[in-house]
C-alpha cells in the first residue's frame, strides 16, 4: 500500500512517499480502507521527536491520527462491524497509521461515520472531537450555566469545543484573531475576545473552567479569570505527575514531569483552582456518543482546506503555520 513514512525524528526531518504492507490484523480489530485522514499539529510534534519519552514509536512510521473509510476486513473477534461499513476513528497511541491507503484499529476504538458528513468531514472530527469532550464532560464536567473559556476558537479544537460547551448549556467565552471573530460567533461563542484588540486576562473573570491550547504565557495567565474551585485544562503542557501516573511511566518520567507541571499547579494552587494536563486518548464509544450530536445537528465540522493525499506533507506544513479555520484534511479518492 502507498503510504507517508518518517524515517528519522527532527524539525527538518520529511515525509516520504513508500511503498508499504498493508497492517496485519489483530483477533480484535477492524482493517480500514482510508477514504480522509485528518491532519494534527501532534502529527508535527511526534515527527518533531517532541514526545519520544512519551510515545517509542518505531521507525519507519506511518504519521496521522484522525481517519475515516470503509471496513475492509475484520478480526474473529470483531462483533460490530462488517466489511463495507462506513466508519471513523481516532486510532489509539501505538496504532498511528492514517497517512495511508490501509490501516489496522481496534474495534473499541471505531465508530460508524456520522451519516450526513463526508468522509473528509468525518475525518476531521475524531482527535479534535474526543479532545473537547474528555476536557470538558468527562474531566470539568461542564454543566449547564457554568462559564467556560476555550482559547483559540476558530482552531480545530476550539470550534468544536465551543459548540460542545453551548449544547451542554455553559456559556462561552472565546480567543481568536479579527478575521475570525464571525466564524466563532456563528458556532456559539457568547463572548468573543480579539486578541489583537484586548486581553482577555482583563476583561474576564469568575470562569469555572479555561481550556488551554497555546503558550506558557496564555496558560499562566488564564488563572486570573478562574473563579475559586476552577479548572485550568491544558492540552498543550506541560504534562503533569498526574497524567504520568495514568500512562505507566517511570518514577523518573513521573519526576520529570511533576517538575515541569510544578510552576503552574503552584500558582493554579494559591489561586484556590486546578491545573491538569489533558492528552487525548482513542475511544469508540465517546465517538459514538459524538456521533450522535453530529447526526441530529448539534455541531457541525469546520473544514479549512481539504489536500490530495500526495500533499499530505503540504498539508502538514499549512497546519503547523497556525492559521488554518477548523481542521485540514487529506483525501485518498
């Protein structure tokens, strides 16, 4: 099968265009023929070697974590699926794959594709989708009347996050630039801070939860819109003992990573809030769930640019230039 490979970690380091074997089948999972793969700034960083304490990926490695496409075969085990269903997937850490014709998932993992979207649509939900409902359902537990700040709300996370947070009833607060002021409104955003123009450290204040995207500095200074009992989620870092402990890491990486979590778990602390660090994990039946608010309306995909899968390095660099609306895609059709 064709598919994208990173021979080496590096800032420099490419993808290259290979001729690969289709994924062995596991008993418990589901061999897809990739119609879209979603494309993610974590792409970028695991090429990066950003998380090889994290993730040992072997090399050479098939990048893309965002997938939708049709069942081709199925495990002995697999009870759920068939050949020839329309699915979509966020594949699980250690299963990576999507940058290519073929790739292999667990069924737990899997869900049938929303099904008024597109594959490239459906494609461009699973890791931004999984990411705003394990930060604010299954972590802050959002509630209706609660007041939440997701940064960055014209980017992948932040547009489905803000519709997410509006459904459950909270209101919403937002960062984004001039020019896309019109695209967070239409999703839901109550308020919207250009951060051109004001600083939402100013103009904000008595938030139950912030999630953050971007830099130390935002991270640091999201704490001052927190009211006493707040939440501080952060899906950029740094991570922290916490999520060290929940991914079996040693006590020296369970060190390292209180160390770098201590600053702002200090100040988060004397604030009377809580910082935690959120790394999204694969799961079939959030997905499902998610499908379900896709189907009846809820929230739709926002789509920046769809690629031809031979760009698909051209897509990653769009993405890492920061200023794509919504997701970027590459089809395989």
């Amino acid at each position: 099968m064709k598919a994208f490979v990173l021979d080496r970690y590096g800032k420099m380091s490419g993808l290259r265009l290979a001729d690969m074997p289709t994924p062995e089948l596991r008993d418990d999972e589901v061999l897809v023929q990739v119609h879209a793969a979603g494309v993610n700034l974590l792409d970028s960083k695991i090429r990066n070697g950003e998380f090889k304490l994290i993730l040992r990926y072997g090399l050479p490695l098939i990048l893309g974590h965002d997938v939708a496409g049709i069942v081709a075969r199925v495990g002995p085990r697999v009870r759920r699926f068939k050949p020839g269903d329309e699915v979509y997937a966020r594949p699980a850490d250690g299963r990576i794959g999507a940058f290519a014709e073929f790739i292999a998932i667990k069924e737990c993992d899997v869900a049938v594709k929303p099904k008024a979207l597109t594959m490239e649509e459906a494609a461009a939900i699973p890791l931004v989708g999984l990411t705003a409902w394990q930060a604010l359902i299954e972590r802050a537990h959002l509630q209706k009347g609660q007041r939440v700040l997701i940064h960055a709300g014209s980017g992948g996370v932040g547009t489905f996050a803000i519709q997410l947070a509006k459904h459950v009833g909270a209101t919403v607060a937002t960062t984004t630039s001039t020019a896309n002021v019109d695209l967070v409104r239409s999703l839901g955003a109550d308020i919207v801070i250009d951060y051109k123009k004001e600083d939402f450290a100013h103009a904000l204040r008595d938030y139950d939860v912030v999630l953050n995207s971007l830099d130390k500095a935002t991270l640091e200074r999201s704490l001052r819109v927190l009211k006493p009992g707040g939440q501080l989620i952060s899906i950029s870092g740094p991570p922290d003992a916490a999520f060290a402990r929940g991914i079996g890491a040693s006590w020296v990486l369970r060190t390292i990573m209180g160390v770098l979590s201590y600053g702002i778990s200090a100040k988060a602390a004397r604030r009377q809030a809580q910082y935690s660090f959120l790394f999204m994990r694969a799961d079939g039946e959030q997905l499902t769930m998610i499908t379900s608010l896709i189907d009846d309306g809820t929230i739709r995909p926002v789509v920046d640019r769809v690629f031809p899968f031979a760009s698909t390095k051209e897509a990653m660099a769009y993405v890492e230039a920061g200023r794509a609306r919504g997701k970027v895609v590459v089809s395989l059709r």
